[in-house]
C-alpha cells in the first residue's frame, strides 16, 4: 500500500472512532478535535497525513519539532501545531514562536514567560496539566491543587493579551477496563466544572484521550484527543 492510501486509511478509522464515540455519549458531531502527536514520525509521513485532511499536530520534543515544522510547513501552511511535551522555562520563547497551543503548563512563570514572549498577534491557547495519579515521573499538578493554581494563573494572566488559559490536560496512567479509565476522566471533568463554578472562570477544554483511551476521555467529556500510534503507526 503506498503511504498516501495509508495515510487516507487511517485517519478515516480513527475519525470513525470519534465519531462513533461522540454519538455513544449523545455528543453533537466535531465537538473533540483530534490532534496527531506526531512525536518521531517523518516529516514525509506527516504530510501524507496532513494532505489527508489532518489539521492538528501534537508533538513533545521542541528541537525535533522545529525541524520537522520547517519540511511540513513549506506544503500545508494552515496546520495548528501543539506543544504537549515537557517545558523547560529557557525554551519558553521557542514555543511562543512555533505553537498555537501549549499544553504542559503548570507554572505561573511559564505562562508569564509564553506571554511575554509570544511573538504572533494571536493569543497562545495554554492548558494547564494535570498528575492525575500523583505519579513522581509525571509533571503537572495534583488534582487538589489545580482549581487554585488556575485561579490564580488567570488572575495573574488576567492584564496580558498574548495568552488565554483554556482548560486542563490529563495523562492518566494506563488502566485496563473501560469503566476504571472513564473514572478517572470523569475525576477530570468534574474538576474543570468546579472549578469554573467556584471562581467564576470559564475554561472549556478537556485534553485528555490517546490511542488506548480515546472512548472513555470522550464519555467523560473530552474536547481533544493526542493520538499518536494508532493514527500514525508505531514510533521508531
Ligand atoms: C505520545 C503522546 C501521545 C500519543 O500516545 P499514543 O498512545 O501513541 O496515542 C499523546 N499525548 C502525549 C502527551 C504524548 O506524549
């Protein structure tokens, strides 16, 4: 099969399982956004998929990035490209300039920084992650905490024009049956519903939901789903 066909294929089936999924959980169509988290894929491949209608690119690594976007935006000029990775607080500036979205935040000083060194005229879409289980390898903050730091993320943000915090990101560990994944994104989405109650705010999005877990992130709610191996293949 050649790559294009590949690519046409597999974006078909997985926009078939969004779909699916959003009309189980009485969802109107297009209410989550797939985002391919290209993350060790070719350029090459990348634009066999992009030429196939995918939009939303995810990816972790910021030099590998940067790279890739330089082959991949000379033939699609109209990709929103996502930071989802790790963020170190000198490559700030580098993200401000390449993203449209960042969802790693958990830091005022990252957002103060991505602020003040967001270059474009558009805002920069900013999540703020989240350790659902507490996990010592993971980065974000507690499910405890996050309704605070959100709050006072979006009040410190409040004066700058160049970001927007727009809702949370979740990477719960893997877990083996339907119903213990939906439990824990339901944890999610009861969390952005309190929290948006309790201090007056509005955030809106849910980036939760990968290749294994896509069903369950959008039962409970999900707005975006990163999907990387079941879209694109297994990463070399
Ligand atoms: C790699 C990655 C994904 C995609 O994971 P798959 O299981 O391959 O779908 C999603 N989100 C983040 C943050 C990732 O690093």
């Amino acid at each position: 099969m050649s790559q294009q066909q590949y690519a046409i294929d597999k974006l078909h089936a997985i926009k078939a399982r969004i779909s699916a999924a959003e009309t189980q959980a009485n969802r109107p169509p297009g209410s989550v956004t797939l985002i391919g988290a290209s993350k060790q894929q070719t350029p090459d491949l990348i634009n066999e998929f992009a030429h196939a209608g995918l939009t939303q690119l995810g990816e972790n690594y910021l030099q590998e990035s940067i790279a890739k976007q330089a082959e991949v935006n000379k033939h699609h000029q109209h990709l929103t490209w996502h930071f989802i990775g790790h963020i170190q607080s000198n490559k700030t500036k580098t993200i401000a300039q390449n993203f449209e979205w960042v969802h790693g935040v958990d830091r005022i000083k990252i957002a103060r920084r991505l602020a003040e060194q967001n270059p474009k005229d558009t805002p920069l879409k900013l999540l703020i992650q989240l350790n659902v289980d507490n996990e010592a390898s993971k980065h974000g903050v507690s499910l405890e905490q996050a309704g605070e730091l959100a709050n006072d993320m979006a009040q410190a943000m409040a004066d700058y024009s160049k970001v927007q915090i727009k809702g949370f990101m979740a990477i719960p560990q893997a877990r083996k049956t339907l119903d213990e994944q939906r439990a824990v994104f339901a944890k999610v989405q009861a969390l952005l519903a309190h929290t948006n109650q309790r201090f007056g705010l509005s955030l809106e999005e849910l980036s939760m939901g990968m290749s294994q877990d896509l069903e369950a992130a959008i039962a409970e709610g999900s707005t975006m789903v990163r999907i990387g191996t079941n879209l694109f293949g297994a990463r070399k």
